[in-house]
C-alpha cells in the first residue's frame, strides 16, 4: 500500500541514497551479526538513524500482541515527556494506523495532525514533521518506526526507503532474538522435564510411591520452598547419588 498523509504528502523527486546513509545502514547491518543484546542493537539503530536523518527523535515500538498495544523499546530521545507518554492501540493515532494497516505514513506537522494522539507533547518538544513506516517480518507488522524533525520537512522516497530499509534490519534483530529466546525456553523445558522424570523414579524405588504421587511430592515441595520443580529435581537426583 502507499504512503498516506491527509496533510499531503512528499512531493520531492526521487533521490539516491547517500553515501553518509548507505554507511549507516552498513554498520547496522554489522551490528546485527555482533555478540550485542538485543536491547543495544535497537539502540544503536535510532541513534545511527537519528544522526544520518537529522532527526529531532527516532523511536521504535514494539507490539505487545495481548494487549494489542505499541510500545516504546527504543530511542535516542532524553525527552521525559516523550519516553513517559502512554502506549498506542493498533488502529489508533498515527503509529496505530501504521501498524494496522501495514503501511508507512508521513505527516507535515503533527502539532496540528488530529490523527497524532500526543499533539501537547509534540508542541512542548518542538516536534513537527513525521514519517511512520512498519516493522515486518513476513508482512506480518511487528512494530513501528518512527522519525520526527524539529522542523516542517518534507519528506523525499530517498528517506522513506532508507527508513524502510533500517526498519527491515531492526525486524531481523527482533525476530532472531525472539528464536533465540524461543529455543532457550524449549531447551529448559526438556531438562526440567527430564530431571522430573528422573526424580520420580528415584521416589518410586526409595519411597514406594506410584508416578502420581511422585509427582505431587515434586510439586509440593516446590510449592513449599518457592523453588523451581527442576531445583527439587535436581536435589532429589543428587542426594540419591551421595546415598550411594
């Protein structure tokens, strides 16, 4: 879908990217394959992008899918205002409709936009022209990204397609971090599980109790303690093994 903006939109020509952008891009692109955290990925990205497009403030939202709600994950601004300001519905305000409808819009002042939801902010920020694009992952929008200027700008396709392109880039992070994360947590289900299972034959020979009881022996004792099942697990295959 194209750009939206009932302000109007960019009426530049087409330019080619320069070589001070197609360098930011690049060490983004470098961060991504780097040893750093999530969180100083997406950090390096607003503040790289905020630097190469002279922008006032550059901001990331991530979507929470349960609550159907974008939130700030990232930005370059010091700004108490901004950083505090509520999280957006999708559908809802500027970034919400970005990411509803899975396309990038530009507005020329959001001080005077009735879409903006935060025009008071923008106003005590110097905030005026905006350009919102998606963060995709397999056209399935995962967030926005967000680009203000201080002053009235119009943005050229040069812009949107390099905003386009570092938006692209943050998706890859998240969406790496997010299988990293993903595979994690299977691993330490399939160790907690198997040292449950361990434990329970253990309690079936010394103590005599069915796998049931095992089992609810395991659990009350986590409950008890406010230990992890796997901890008493653990202690229960351990002690066992001194016993020996």
């Amino acid at each position: 879908m194209g750009r939206r903006s009932r302000q109007g939109s960019s009426t530049s020509k087409p330019t080619q990217i320069s070589p001070q952008a197609l360098r930011a891009i690049s060490k983004i692109s470098q961060a991504l394959t780097s040893d750093l955290y999530l969180e100083d990925i997406l950090r390096l990205i607003v503040t790289v992008t905020a630097e190469v497009m002279n922008s006032k403030i550059c901001s990331l939202m991530l979507l929470d899918p349960e609550k159907n709600e974008l939130v700030v994950r990232a930005t370059q601004s010091i700004s108490p205002l901004y950083n505090t300001k509520p999280n957006i519905k999708v559908g809802i305000g500027i970034a919400g409709l970005v990411a509803k409808d899975n396309s990038p819009i530009i507005v020329n002042d959001v001080r005077k936009d009735p879409r903006y939801l935060n025009r008071e902010i923008a106003k005590q920020e110097n905030l005026c022209s905006l350009l919102s694009v998606p963060l995709r992952v397999k056209d399935k929008v995962i967030g926005v990204f967000n680009l203000y200027t201080s002053k009235l700008h119009k943005f050229s396709d040069a812009e949107v397609k390099i905003l386009t392109t570092v938006a692209n880039q943050a998706a890859i992070a998240i969406e790496h971090a997010r299988v990293i994360v993903e595979a994690q947590v299977i691993k330490e289900e399939l160790t907690t599980r198997k040292s449950v299972e361990r434990a329970k034959g253990i309690l079936m020979r010394q103590d005599g109790l069915s796998e049931e009881e095992a089992f609810h022996k395991i659990q009350k004792t986590s409950m008890d303690t406010r230990r992890s099942m796997r901890d008493i697990a653990e202690a229960i295959i351990l002690t066992s093994q001194i016993k020996k």
